[in-house]
C-alpha cells in the first residue's frame, strides 16, 4: 500500500489558474488529497511569492477565522 504524494506548489499554482478559490473549491480542484498536504502546498506556494492568501493560513482548517470572510486564495498579482 503506498502512499499517495500530496499536491505541490505548481499544482496549487495551476489550480489557481482557473481563478480564486476557497480551501474547500481549491481541495475539489485538485481531486482526491489530504487537506494537511494541500496547506502544506499552499504556504510554500505562499512562502515562494507565488500565490496570495486573503487570511492567515492559520485560521483554521477551512480557512475559517472567526467571524470574518472565508480564506479567498489567488495568483499573487492577480
């Protein structure tokens, strides 16, 4: 039984591609992936310049902070 390999930067990149998304249409963009794995993609993506966040990626796990919007995720510059 092996592993399945998580998502990496350019696979959120290209994800993005299609426009903003929340955590929850980025993880149905990318198919069948563990949502640690995903997040782990996303603040190197984040980290590298390459994507933007509109929240901290420490809201939670749905991108949830409290009683602000959803976390909205882009291409950086877009």
């Amino acid at each position: 039984m092996g592993d399945v390999p998580g998502p990496t930067p350019d696979d959120i990149v290209t994800a993005l591609r299609r426009g903003p998304a929340t955590p929850d249409a980025l993880l149905m963009r990318l198919g069948q992936v563990d949502r640690d794995a995903m997040w782990w993609a996303v603040e190197e993506a984040v980290r590298q310049g390459r994507v933007a966040s509109t929240a901290q990626i420490e809201c939670g796990p749905d991108g949830l902070c409290g009683t602000s919007a959803p976390t909205v995720l882009s291409l950086a510059g877009r």
